[in-house]
C-alpha cells in the first residue's frame, strides 16, 4: 500500500502539527551501537527501561504488526512565557499541558483522517514513551539535524520542540536527511551547569534534567549546588544555541497553575491535592516529593513537610 506524503503532510499540518517528515521505518546498525555503547558506559544513570525492548527499537515490526514507514512530527513548544515568580525555573517543555496528551491527540487525530482517504491505511502514535528512537526518526526524515547538545534542531523552529511519531502499514515517498549539522560553536557545551554533556554526548547521570524529574533517589551532592533554581528539568544547552536565537515563539501556552506556582503552596498541599491541581501537566511525572526537594534545595521552602 502507497499514501502520497504531500496527503499526509497536508493533514499534519491541518491538525497543528509544525512540520511532517517520512521516513521507512529501518533502523541503521550505528545508532542501534551508539545506544548500546552508552548503556554500557552507563550514562543511563538509573533509567533502566532503556536497556529494554533494544530488539523493539531495531525491529518496530516488534512495535506495530506490518510497520513499514514512520511519519515524525514536531511541534513547537518555544515561548517568552514565565512562572510569575523569577526565582523558580521550570523548563520550557513543562510550562504547558503535558505534551504526551497534546501530541497524542493530534496524531490519532491525523491517523483518521488518514484512514479516511485510505481505508486499509493503519497504525499507532507514539510520544516519548516507546522504544523508538524518536529523534533518529526526526532527522532520517529530514526535520532536522542533531546538535551537539544531541537535540533535534529544525530550521525554522530550532530545538524547542516535540517530537512524535505514527508508524504506518504503508508506504510513501520519504524524505531524506538534510546535509547539514549545527555549528559546532560549542556553546552548549561551555553551558552545561554540570558537564553532563560533552563532546562524547551526554551522561545522564548528571543531567538536571534527569536529577530533578527522572531519579528517584534525592539529588546528588555535585548537582546540588550546580542545578541552582530550576526545580524541574533544565533548558541551558539549548537556551545558548544560536539555532534558537531568532526562531517563532508561541503565545498562550503556559498553564494557570503552573504560571502561579508556589513553593509554600506546594508544600502545604496533600499528593492527593497536588495529583488534581497538576493533572493536566508534565509536574506529575516527578511528583510532588521530589519537586519539594528541588525547591528546597533551591532554598525555596525547607522541604520539611515532604511526605
Ligand atoms: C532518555 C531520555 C532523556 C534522558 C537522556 C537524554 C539523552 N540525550 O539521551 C534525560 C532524562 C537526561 C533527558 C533529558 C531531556 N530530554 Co529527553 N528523552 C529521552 C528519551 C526517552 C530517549 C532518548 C534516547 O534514546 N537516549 C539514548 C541516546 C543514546 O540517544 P539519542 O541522544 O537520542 O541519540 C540517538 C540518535 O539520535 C543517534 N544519534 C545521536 N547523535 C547523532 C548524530 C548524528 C549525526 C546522527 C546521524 C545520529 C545521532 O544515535 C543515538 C542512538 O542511540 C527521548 C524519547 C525517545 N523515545 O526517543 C526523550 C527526548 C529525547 N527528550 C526530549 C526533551 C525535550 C528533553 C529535555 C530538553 C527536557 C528538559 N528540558 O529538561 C532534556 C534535554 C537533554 C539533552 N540535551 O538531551 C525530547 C527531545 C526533542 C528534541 N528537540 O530533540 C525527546 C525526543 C522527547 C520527545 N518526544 O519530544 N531525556
Ligand atoms: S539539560 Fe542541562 S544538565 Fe542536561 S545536558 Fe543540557 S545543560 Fe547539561
Ligand atoms: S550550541 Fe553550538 S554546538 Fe551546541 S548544538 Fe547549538 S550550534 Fe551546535
């Protein structure tokens, strides 16, 4: 079976999407060695799901039964928008309703009416959390290139943005990588408050990102004082690159509830309350514990009442 890309293209666009690339869904033996060349240096840190399902990420007819291409998407999450408070950072990706939801809907949304040009057409959507490697997908079907912060950067919208996937029982016309990489200025590098990322890519392990949302135990010593405010995830290696200097910024994003948020108030909240007020947000990946410790070690609160 063959759908036309421009077919596709066009209904990503229509439903929000901020660009569409296709590509088959093979993936080539180098990435599948530079996942496992890192595991094995574990720069994984503690996120041991991604020493699972490798022969998934190389095979996505593991995935989804009959997969013969994947249709990458982005979607722009950069904005000028900002917690009220200016001594609490919360990175960009978390500002607005959680991307999973967002991303999602608007792929299963592109999946019918895919289907309804082309009935046997058929698939399913991902978003961050399958075995796939999203941003290999994003480039081999040339939405951008990897920088040495190793995001994907667009063109036209630089590296602030999503990336999700359909992955399809049909063929189409793909799309190639482009020939082009960042500048290589190093200016992510020199940023990283922690040198988790370096030439040789990054070491999760040291990453805010991971210390402030994904490790269940407290933060390390080292990161400490290195994270300073940002109490959930961290934006520095793409805040500096000159590939997000001059690109489209959106408006309306961030949440009420995270624009107003409030150390004390989350502090004298139940986990039950603090699960209903952030429902709708990336906050509850970490949780409310381990968002108190991030404020408290911030000096924002003195985390006393974190159970
Ligand atoms: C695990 C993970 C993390 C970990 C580890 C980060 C990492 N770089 O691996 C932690 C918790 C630290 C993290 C942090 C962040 N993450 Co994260 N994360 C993931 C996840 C689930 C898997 C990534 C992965 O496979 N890592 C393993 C390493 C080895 O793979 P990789 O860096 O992607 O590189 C592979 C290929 O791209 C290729 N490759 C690498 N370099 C090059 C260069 C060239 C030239 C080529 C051809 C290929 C190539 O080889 C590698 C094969 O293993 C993805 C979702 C997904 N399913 O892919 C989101 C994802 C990568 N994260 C995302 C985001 C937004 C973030 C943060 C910005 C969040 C924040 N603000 O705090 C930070 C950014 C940190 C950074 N600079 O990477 C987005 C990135 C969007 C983008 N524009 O690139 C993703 C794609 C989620 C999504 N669906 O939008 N993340
Ligand atoms: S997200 Fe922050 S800590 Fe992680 S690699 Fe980038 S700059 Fe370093
Ligand atoms: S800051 Fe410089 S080296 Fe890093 S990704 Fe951007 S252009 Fe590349």
């Amino acid at each position: 079976m063959f759908v036309n890309s421009n077919l596709v293209k066009d209904i990503a666009e229509a439903v929000g999407f901020d660009a569409c690339g296709i590509s088959n869904s093979e993936v080539d033996n180098d990435t599948i060695s530079a996942l496992k060349s890192w595991l094995a240096a574990e720069r994984n840190a503690g996120m041991s799901y991604m020493e699972r399902n490798i022969d998934v990420r190389s095979d996505l007819g593991l995935l989804v039964e009959g997969a013969k291409s994947v249709i990458s998407v982005l979607y722009s999450y950069n904005t000028d928008e900002k917690p009220d408070r200016d001594d609490i950072r919360i990175a960009k990706y978390a500002l607005g309703r959680d991307y999973h939801f967002v991303l999602k809907e608007k792929l299963n949304q592109m999946l019918e009416e895919i289907k309804k040009v082309c009935p046997q057409a058929d698939g399913r959507a991902f978003v961050d959390s399958a075995p796939l490697f999203e941003r290999y997908f994003a480039q081999k079907s040339g939405l951008g290139f990897i920088g040495r912060n190793k995001c994907i950067i667009n063109t036209k919208f630089g590296s602030f943005v999503f990336i999700g996937e359909l992955v399809v029982n049909f063929e189409s016309d793909y799309d190639q990588p482009l020939n082009q990489t960042c500048l290589g200025c190093n200016a992510c590098i020199k940023a990283c408050p922690t040198k988790a990322l370096s030439f040789d890519g990054i070491n999760a392990n040291k990453c805010i990102s991971y210390q402030t949302i994904e490790k269940k135990d407290s933060i390390d010593d080292d990161v400490r004082q290195a994270k300073g405010n940002r109490i959930y995830g961290c934006d520095a290696c793409q805040d500096c690159c000159p590939h997000n200097f001059s690109v489209p910024k959106k408006n309306g994003i961030i949440l009420p509830e995270i624009k107003a948020f409030s150390p004390d108030e989350l502090e004298s909240m139940s986990n039950h309350q603090f699960q209903k007020k952030f429902a709708n947000t990336a906050l509850l990946r970490a949780g409310r514990k381990k968002i108190l410790e991030n404020c408290s070690i911030a000096m924002l609160c003195d985390g006393s009442c974190s159970e």
